[in-house]
C-alpha cells in the first residue's frame, strides 16, 4: 500500500460534466473487453491497453501512476422458448444485451516510477479512501463516448416548448416529494429505477413500457390516461434523478406533442411540489443518454441480411468497422483512402512514434486518431483468421471509431450529427481536416513530404472565350480533389425502354413495397462513362462576363496519382427534394482521361485584359489568383432561381465550388445571415472589404488565437484572407516557421492571401503523369438519396475483390462496378 499512496497525489474524483475516457484505449482500440482489458489513469482519466500503459507513463514523465483495470467478458443469457419448448423466433435486429450478460472484473494497478508493476484487488477495505472513491466514480461515470453520444443525439433533437407549460394546473401540494432516490417509488408497480413525476398531481409513476415489452412500468403514462377519462389534463412529467439546476427530462403526454418538451417554469413547478432543483444532483440516465446506449448496444449490421453466402475474411486490411448509427459514410470513406500504401507508409508506426508524440490531450489529435485508425485496420491486432462458428460481434475484434467520429465531426453541423451524410462531401471534409492537421507534424512526428490529400489534388483549367467579336479568352486554373461526371436519363442507352415502361407503368415509387402480380422490374437506365465525359467537357454557353457573353469550358490540367470520381447520380427534383437517379453506370478498371487534358493558351489567341484594378496593384492581382473564385456556372443557375448574385457567389466560395445543388442548400440555411448580400469579403492584403486590421471578426480572432497564434499574426491573416477564419488558419499554418516575415511580406504587399484555397497555385504544385489509370476501389450507395440508406465499399486487391460492409468483410464475387458513387483511380506509372 505504501506504493499507492506514493502514487495519490494528483488523482480526483470525475464530476458528471468532466470526459472519462473508459470505453476505448486513446491510442488503439482497445475496450474492456480486449483479453488484459482497459487501464484508466485516475489523474487523467484517459483509458489505455495493457501494452500502452507503459507509453503513457513514458509520457507523463516517468512518474508512474495509479490505474483502474476494466476487464469485461460476455456470458451469453438463457434465450425464452417459444410454445412447446421451440426457440422463440428471432427479430431482424436485436439488442446485443438481450443475447449476451456481461460480467464486470476491477482491479487497482500500480506502476511505480522504476517501472515495477503491482496489481491489487478493487473494492478492497486496504485501499486508501480517495483511491476508492476514485475508482467508484470512474466506474459510475457515464463514459466520453456516451457523453458525445447523449450531445449528437440532444443536437439532433428540436425540443420545443411545450404550449401547456404557462397554465399548467398544478393541485394544492399535500405531499412533498422526497430529494432521497432511495423514496421515489412508482405509485402502481413499486418500481424504483425509471420514474417520472407528473407536475400539476405530484404521481410518481414508471416510464412508458415499449412494445416488446423493455421499458418501464407505463405507471405514469397509465395514471395521465386514467385522469384524463375524468376530465383532468395533467400532460407534464419530469423524469426524477434528471433534475439538476441545468434542467430536466420534461416529457408531454398530450396527444398534440407526445415528446420531450421545454417547460420554462420548471424550476417554479418543482417548487411546489417542495424540490429545490439548485440543490437536485442527476441520479439517472437522461432520454438521451438511455438513446446513446441503446445506439450503443444496437447491432445495426443485421439489419442488412446482403451477402449472408459470402466467404467472410479477416486479417490485416480485411478488418471491418463497428456502425455506430448512421457512420456507414464515413467508415467505407476511410476504408477507401487508409488502405492505399501512401497512408500505411505515413501513419503505421509499430514503434508508437507517431502517437508517442502526440499532445497531452491526444483524443483531440486528428494525426493520432489517423495513426490509431490506419494501426487498427491494417495490423493483426484485431484481425485473427476469421474461422467457422466465429462470433462477428465479439468485442475483442471490433475496430469501433467512436473517438475517432468525435473529431473529425467536431464543429461541423452535419458530420457531428447522428443523421447519415454525403459520402463525397465527407471524403473531402476529411481530407482537408487531415492537411491542416498535418501542416504542423510533417518533418517532425511525421516524415517530411507533402500532406496526404495531395495525392488526389489536381488542377482545372478552365477556358472562357467570347461569344462574339475578337473572340477573346480567358485562362484560369481551379484546384480539385474530386472528378463529378453528370449522369443524366436523355444519355441512357435503353431510354426508348424506360420511358416505354414508364408510358405503361408509370415511373416506379421507390416507397411503395413490391407486392406479387405487380408489373415487371422497371429496366434501369444504362449510361455510359462516356456520355457523362463527353458533358464534363462540353462547352458551357451563355456566360455574362464582363460586360460580354462568353462560354466555358473546362479540362484537367494535371493527372493525379489518385482520381476521385463521382458519379453524380444525385439532384434536387422539381419540388426541391434530393433525389436520386437509379441507373447503372458501368464503370472500367482501366480509365484514360487523357482527352481531358487541356493545353494552356494556343498561338494566335487573344486575351481579356486585365481589369484596370488589377494592373494597378500587382499584389492585389496576386491575391485574386491565389483567392477562390465563385465558379461562374453555379453562379448562373443560383441566379436563375432568383437568388441574388452575391449570395450566389458566397455560396459557391462557401462549398468550393463542389455543385449548384450544394450552394443552393448552403444559400437556404444561411438566407437568414445579416451579410448574405453583401459582396463576398476581398481577397489579399489592401482594399476590399477588409480595410484594416480593426476589421478582423472578434469571434474569429479569438479563435484563432486560441490556436496559439499571436493577435497580430491572427488580425493580419484574416485581413488577407477577407475575414475567412479557415483560409486565415490555412495560412497561419502554412507560414509557421517565420510568421513575422510573413506578415512583413503582407504589409509591404508582397503575398495576397488565403495558403489553400480552392484555387490558384501553380502547376509545380500538383503531381502531373499521364492519365491512364487503373481501379482500386469504390463506395456504393443504397437508398433514394445520400441523406439516407447505406454505404458500403468494394476494394480490390492482389487474389480479388472483397466488400467491407460495415464490420463485414468477405470475398465479392462480382462487384457491382456500375452502380457505384465513389471510385478511386491510380495512376498506372505510379
């Protein structure tokens, strides 16, 4: 014991509010499961494998440390019978706790300064008070991953106020409620967990039974009911052990809500029934938490039954990935990129250097979480051969990116959601996330060379010539991560079949279920690559520029090792809502792009002038090369929709350029912005809409100052960046090693801004060969629209291709090569 009380100093006991990381290893994905289980240090509540402990202290110093060892193993419960001692029928989905009991081992280990090792019994009378009292609170905690999981799910929510909260009878109080859980009981069952208090009565009742029977006792739903056939309307309960001085679970049972609601008197309403709720502490678990676990617990692979016959595979690149509800977008995205050997030779490090070197808060370190990720899929830590009669949802082998999904999604309104995404649109969220992150590690935790997302950027070039007259052009080039190809139905092969079906049967109702006589399979539209290319480059007429007509037209100026292809399947119907075109598309595993190649200003061409702005300061001229440039195409179809035309521009800078249908979503969420019609914010150093450094944004200083960048570096970056927070931040990033020569460059108007924009760069800064390029791999989508259904990947590899459907992986026999959203292309002279 001397040992551990050698080690108390500095541990505490975790509030509700702090982050205990106690369901997966910062550093691998290790859980209580995994055979030596999870050690969390009790100073900084992060969770670690047993082969990590040693890093971790190798971290912290030396010092050694005081660990709560988790060890978790499943025991799997005596299933019901059905009638006559049959098995009872199985659902398609079910709860993992239904079919499995876990049982929960705690032991104390000490690791001493030298390094010696010693491992004590917990709970035990020996153990020092504060040690025990730690530990209890470590395991009562709600955990890091349910906490982000109870916050997606309350973000996801839009929790009214409840239209009876300002009239809400409440009865003369002739009972006060208790502040001990140990009293609250319900009035019909006697249960004692899940309790809710009606607010005008004071009935404590149980919760709302569900309809396989889980949930509570449906006391206090029973009780609203039975008054209301005697004319009372008593709708408001509160759920008791949720009370704090922040709030509470308030639930209506009035037939017109019959939701969580807003009641904004209910600090008053408790008051009544004698319940401070200043001095109330949360004893049980909020909807939204009992939502988190339910999320947790849930195994949503069997809910698609695809691919039962399939040869299953495991082993290092053939490791699946747990669905934590609606993540299949993003686990088939970073199967697609984190199996190129590009990112196995930046991010697995056997020697741990990567993650050794990550900061104390390494759960926030998007190049560990990478390294961390990149380990888990392609080593054999979880991968074992997978064998006959092997359960595919042992915990031990799951690679379940909770930590990982926390922040890449942080501060992004739709990726920090729990609602499905656009696999696209977080392919290149991801890759911008991990360029910025990787600005700072290149040379130092990582090795040097260019950052990750640079093997799939390219440059376009795109040509305006005028309509009429001297026939002049203008050449500019737009820097790209992804190649959209434009599917439409007039380009079908067979449209002569399908709009004859269509004629006879009407056009197919993806809602309606197919029932038996109904009419025969609609034939699906068959559009070749090549019609979708031969759009892509044709001219684009009817441009207003400059005072004249012009038509564009655009061409790959560079071939990158990787080429992203986007089959864009996807639009916005006449009513405005997302769609999806169900055609085949087939696809080659041999692709040449070099038609597309374009070829720069030919002799005898006129150029437009420079605008007289322009020719007067070079810099500024500088700056709007290098500055994002509202891609005029999308401008045009904004416009054509009454939007105004620097709306429609802030909406094409704000989504890159990526589509008009993305910039017209962005326009209508931020329609409402005091500036949506203002100018979009100057590029470069002078003029514009960033005179000075008093203009900077407030919010966008301070944040970029908590970045550890000075105010003046921070107020000067955002002044070249026209007061865009994340080019500023690109900038400040790409200038770290001399940040006061940069900004002197900016003032003597030397550099325009914004390191990373959409635009600009010259063509030295892209990888170029020829374009010739052979498949890798793919991301299908199933559903009507990205904003639902299912993702999945196909890779194809040395002996064959396999699909990893979420934690599934196996052999697929024949790849649906013409249905696919995504697809991955290399070069074939890398």
């Amino acid at each position: 014991m001397e040992t551990v009380r050698a080690l108390m100093s500095g541990i505490k006991e975790p509030q509700h509010y702090d982050k205990v990381y106690k369901d997966e290893c910062v550093f691998t994905f290790d859980t209580p499961f995994s055979p030596q289980g999870l050690f969390v240090n009790l100073k900084t509540w992060y969770g670690f494998g047993a082969d990590v402990v040693d890093l971790d202290v190798k971290r912290n110093g030396g010092a050694g440390g005081l660990y709560l060892q988790q060890r978790f193993h499943r025991k799997e419960k005596e299933q019901p019978k059905g009638e006559g001692g049959a098995e009872a029928p199985k659902t398609v989905g079910m709860l993992l706790e239904d079919k499995w009991e876990v049982v929960k081992e705690y032991a104390l280990l000490a690791v001493s300064p030298s390094g010696a090792k010693e491992t004590l019994p917990y709970p035990s009378e020996d153990l020092p008070m504060l040690v025990s009292t730690v530990c209890e609170a470590v395991i009562a905690h709600q955990g890091a991953r349910s906490m982000e999981e109870t916050t997606r799910y309350e973000a996801d929510q839009d929790i009214k106020e409840s239209k009876y909260f300002k009239d809400l009878v409440q009865l003369p109080a002739t009972k006060k409620i208790s502040p001990n859980p140990k009293d609250w009981r319900c009035e019909i069952s006697g249960d004692t967990q899940n309790l809710w208090l009606n607010l005008s009565d004071g009935f404590i009742g149980g919760g709302r039974k569900f309809f396989d029977g889980s949930g509570g006792s449906n006391g206090a739903l029973d009780h609203f009911n039975a008054e209301k056939e005697k004319g009372n309307f008593y709708p408001l309960v509160v759920k008791l052990g949720t009370i704090t001085a922040q709030g509470a679970d308030v639930f209506s049972y009035a037939p017109d809500e019959d939701d969580l609601v807003k009641d904004p008197l209910l600090a008053q309403h408790l008051q009544h029934w004698g319940i401070d709720s200043m001095r109330m502490e949360k004893t049980d678990k909020s909807m939204a938490e009992m939502e988190a676990d339910f999320n947790l617990s849930y195994d949503f692979s069997r809910i698609c039954e695809s691919g039962e016959e399939l040869v299953r595979l495991r082993g290092p690149g053939l490791v699946g990935l747990k669905n934590l509800g609606n993540s299949c977008y993003m686990n088939s995205t970073v199967q697609l990129l984190l199996a190129l050997p590009e990112a196995k030779r930046r991010y697995l490090d056997a020697d741990w250097q990567i993650r050794m070197k990550a900061p104390s808060d390494a759960a926030t370190d998007l190049v560990a979480q990478v390294a961390k990720l990149t380990n888990g899929l392609n080593t054999d830590r979880y991968a074992p051969p997978w064998k006959e009669g092997d359960d595919e949802d042992d915990p031990r082998c799951l690679v379940s990116p909770g930590m990982f999904r926390v922040l890449i999604g942080k501060n992004h309104p739709e990726f920090s959601s729990g609602r499905q995404q656009d696999a696209g649109e977080f392919l290149q969220h991801f890759l911008e996330q991990l360029s910025r992150a990787e600005r700072t590690a290149l040379g130092s935790r990582l090795e040097e060379g260019s950052p990750f997302a640079s093997l799939f950027e390219f440059s376009v070039e795109e040509r305006l010539e005028e309509a009429g007259g001297a026939k002049r052009v203008k050449y500019s080039r737009q820097r790209s991560t992804m190649l959209g190809v434009p599917v439409k139905l007039d380009d079908a092969e067979n449209l002569e079949d399908v709009m004859a079906y269509r004629s006879a049967h009407g056009e197919k109702d993806a809602k309606k279920p197919k029932t038996e006589g109904d009419a025969p399979e609609e034939p699906k539209p068959i559009i070749q690559l090549s019609a979708g290319l031969a759009r892509l480059a044709a001219p684009e007429d009817g441009i207003p520029f400059r005072g004249v007509t012009v038509s564009k037209t655009s061409r790959l100026a560079t071939m990158p090792k990787y080429m992203l292809v986007q089959v864009q399947r996807y639009y916005l119907d006449e009513k405005w809502i997302p769609s999806k075109l169900d055609c085949k598309v087939p696809m080659p595993e041999k692709l040449s792009l070099e038609h597309l190649r374009g070829r720069g200003k030919q002799e005898g061409e006129a150029e437009f002038k420079e605008d007289a702005d322009a020719a007067a300061s070079p810099a500024s001229a500088v700056a709007a090369q290098e500055a994002p440039q509202a891609d005029e195409m999308i401008v045009v179809q904004l416009l054509s929709l009454g939007i105004g035309e620097n709306a429609a521009r802030r909406a094409a800078l704000a989504v890159q350029n990526a589509s008009a249908e993305a910039a017209t979503g962005w326009f209508f969420e931020h329609s409402e912005d005091p500036d949506i019609n203002n100018p979009p914010a100057a590029p470069g150093g002078g003029g514009g809409a960033t005179g000075g450094d008093d203009d900077a944004d407030p919010s966008a200083v301070a944040m970029l100052s908590d970045m550890g960048f000075g105010a003046a570096h921070v107020k000067a970056a955002l002044k070249a960046c026209g007061n865009n927070a994340e080019r500023a931040a690109d900038w400040l990033f790409s200038h770290v090693d001399d940040l006061d020569g940069a900004v002197a460059a900016l003032s003597a108007g030397g550099g325009g801004g914004g390191g990373g924009g959409a635009a600009g760069g010259a063509e030295a800064s892209f990888d170029d060969g020829r374009g010739e390029y052979s498949l890798v791999g793919f991301v299908s989508h199933i559903g009507r629209h990205t904003g639902c259904g299912h993702y999945v990947c196909h890779m194809k590899r040395d002996d064959g291709w396999v699909i990893l459907n979420d934690q599934k992986v196996a052999k697929s026999e024949s790849p649906p090569l013409e249905l696919g959203y995504l697809y991955l292309y290399r070069r074939d002279d890398v």
